[in-house]
C-alpha cells in the first residue's frame, strides 16, 4: 500500500530517539563510573599518605601502611561493584515485583481437588472486568453480566464492535479471571480447577486462529499423545472437515510448521474448530467462528452446534453475522461491555430488530 517509505522513515525517527537516549545514558554511566573510580583512587592515595607521613614520623611502620592500602583497596571494591552492578539489582528488583503481583493474582491452591467431569452447567454472576491497570487508567470492559446455561443450551452472543464478546468468551474459559463476580462450571468457580484438567472440558476456539506448528492430526489432538485416532476423526467429523482434511496433500498428516501446504484463513478456522470439539467438552466457546467461512462451512458450522447441543454440551457462539446464530437458542446482547438483553432468541432478536428497524430507511435499503 506504498507504506515502505513511510514506515522506513517512521522506523528510523524511533531509531534516532533510541541512539540518543542511548548516547546519553551511557554518558551518564560513564560520567559516574569515572566518579567512583577517581574517589576511590583519591581515597587509597590519601591513606597511601597519610601512611607515608605518619611512617617518617615513626608512628606506624612501613609495612602497616602498605598493609592500610591493601585493606582500604579490599574495602572500596565493593563500592565500585555496587555501582557498576546497580542495573540488575534494579532489574532484580522489578522482576521481583512483578513475580509477586502475578502470584498474588493467581490465588490458585496449591493443590487443587480433582473435581468430577462436570455437566456444563454454566453460571456467570455479576461479572465484572477491567483494563489492566499496568496500561495506564482501569477503564471496564465488561460490567454486570449476568446468566446461566444448562448442559445442551446454545448461546449466541452478538452486539457491535468492541463490544466485550471475544472477553466475554477469554473470561468464559478462563484465560482472564473476572475483577467482579463469579464464573461457576457445575458450581466451582475456575480457581478451583486444576488448570490442566480444565481445559480438557473446554473447547475453544479463538477470533483470530493460531494453529501450532505440527502436523493437522496433532494439532486436532491438542498434542496430547493419548488422543487415539478415532477421536480425532470424530471431532474432524464433528466439525465437518474430515473430507476437507482428506483432500489436503498428507491428509491428517500434513505439517503445517514445514511450510510446505499454508491453509487458507477459512481451513484454518475449520480445523481450530474440530480442535475445540475434541472429545465433547462440556463447555465449547467458539469466537466470531464463521469469520472466515463460506457457504458450506456455515452450513457445516451449524450442524456441528446441533450436534454439540445433542450431546449434551453447553455452546457459547460469539458473532457478527447472523449465520453463526442459526442453531442457538439463547441470544446475549452486548453493547459497550453492559448487558443489553439475554432471553431466548426470538424474544430478543424481535425487539433488537425493532430498534433497529425505528429509523427511517436509508434509500438503499428501500430499493433494496
Ligand atoms: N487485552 C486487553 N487489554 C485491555 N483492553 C482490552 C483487551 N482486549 C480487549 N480490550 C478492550 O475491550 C473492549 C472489548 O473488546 P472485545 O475484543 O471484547 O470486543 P468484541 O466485541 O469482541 O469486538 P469485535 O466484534 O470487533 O471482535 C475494547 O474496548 C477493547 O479495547
Ligand atoms: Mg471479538
């Protein structure tokens, strides 16, 4: 887009400021380096003599004045080290500092119950989040969302943009924990889940897609050796890509970290999606999943989401296009991080549609 020049010069301006800023800190710690060291020189020189003076008067011998200069030598060096190491005593520092905010963060227990395979029953009680408080002023990004699923119930969570969906659903798995309120699965909130054992209950599937380098069938398996092949065409089947993957060079072999076959966006998010189902997780959240999807895959997209509510899974779908929200029963309305509405779909599509529907038509809408 003929950004080459302009992003070459916008690189070199922050590259300058960096050298400058460069050039001035190591002037600084020059400027301080040769301070301690001309002090310590003055200081031993000084002791060297005052030995001296008090050696021609005869009150200390010779060899107690060199043996003052060797101690004062010893004694200084610390001072020299302190200074030249003061960098990583403050990087020590820092990194302490974040350790112990982290950790205070993560009230995990130390070692958490193995609770049961849970149901799906999903409850969300006047869940709040804000903005990390790290980038400056703590602005929320969701607040006060409240409802709750049983197992086989599909939700669709739409509303615009920046709206909180996709941290709805990070909150949803637990990859943020809520600031406020509670996230309860069967009834435990997710701290008291061991981590590992968690994620096998939940399937996600991200809005922007990372596949892990490895082959199509490991990455389906979620790279636990354990998976057997027949579940991981079962969820290439659930999710409707088996014959797509079939059709790929290597087939469920094919590596996707050699480079040699580069999916499509679309592939890529239908394969992210047989991932998300493996093994019916009681909980599958899936983010904007039609994003990048054709005709068929939407198609493909809902049956998997029956399939899914068949078997007794509790669905969260985030989206924009209308598609993904075929086979839901629920519909959640965002709207800048606050609860719009939440009730079954039809009750809530007829009275967002009638807003939305309030102001006059565009002309392109008449002729349309
Ligand atoms: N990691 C983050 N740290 C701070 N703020 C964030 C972070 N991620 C998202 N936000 C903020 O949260 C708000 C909601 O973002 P979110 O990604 O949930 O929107 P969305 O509804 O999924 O939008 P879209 O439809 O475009 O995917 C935005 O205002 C965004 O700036
Ligand atoms: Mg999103």
């Amino acid at each position: 887009m003929g950004m080459v020049g302009h992003i070459s010069r916008y690189w070199q301006d922050i590259r300058n400021k960096a050298l400058g800023h460069g050039q001035l800190a190591g002037g600084r710690s020059e400027f301080i380096t040769a301070l301690t060291k001309a002090t310590r020189m003055l200081v031993q020189s000084g002791i060297l003599a005052l030995g001296a003076y008090l050696a021609i008067y005869q009150e200390i011998t010779p060899g107690t004045m060199i043996a003052a200069s060797i101690l004062a030598g010893r004694a200084l060096a610390p001072v020299d080290m302190a200074v030249g190491n003061w960098k990583n005593f403050i990087r020590a520092r820092q990194a302490y500092h974040r350790l112990s905010k982290t950790l205070t963060q993560k009230r995990s227990l130390s070692q958490p119950v193995q609770l049961p395979e849970p149901k799906g029953h999903l409850t969300i009680n006047a869940v709040s989040k804000l903005t990390d408080s790290a980038a400056g002023e703590q602005r929320p990004i969701l607040q006060g969302i409240n409802f709750s699923l049983n197992p086989g119930e599909a939700l669709g969570v739409i509303g615009p943009s920046a709206s909180g969906k996709s941290s709805l659903a990070k909150l949803l798995v637990g990859l943020w924990m809520p600031d406020k309120g509670s996230i309860r699965l069967d009834g435990a909130s997710y701290d008291q889940w061991d981590r590992d054992q968690l994620g096998q209950y939940i399937g996600y599937l991200p809005q922007s897609v990372e596949l892990i380098a490895g082959t199509i069938k490991e990455n389906i398996a979620r790279f636990d050796p354990e998976v057997t092949d027949d579940e991981i065409i079962a969820a290439a089947q659930l999710a409707g890509v088996h014959e797509l993957i079939l059709k790929l060079p290597d087939g469920y072999a094919t590596d996707l970290g050699s480079g040699h076959y580069i999916l499509s966006g679309g592939q890529a998010q239908r394969i992210a999606l047989a991932r998300a189902v493996l093994r019916v997780p009681p909980l599958v959240v899936l983010d904007e999943p039609n994003a990048n999807l054709d005709s068929e895959g939407d198609a493909a997209l809902t049956r998997t989401i029956e399939q899914l509510k068949e078997q007794g899974s509790t669905i969260v779908v985030m989206a924009h296009r209308p598609s993904a929200i075929a086979a839901v029963g629920k519909i959640l309305m965002l709207n800048d991080g606050l609860q719009v509405e939440f009730g079954p779909k039809e009750e809530v599509l007829s009275k967002v549609t009638r807003v939305v529907t309030n102001p006059p038509l565009s002309a392109a809408q008449q002729t349309a």
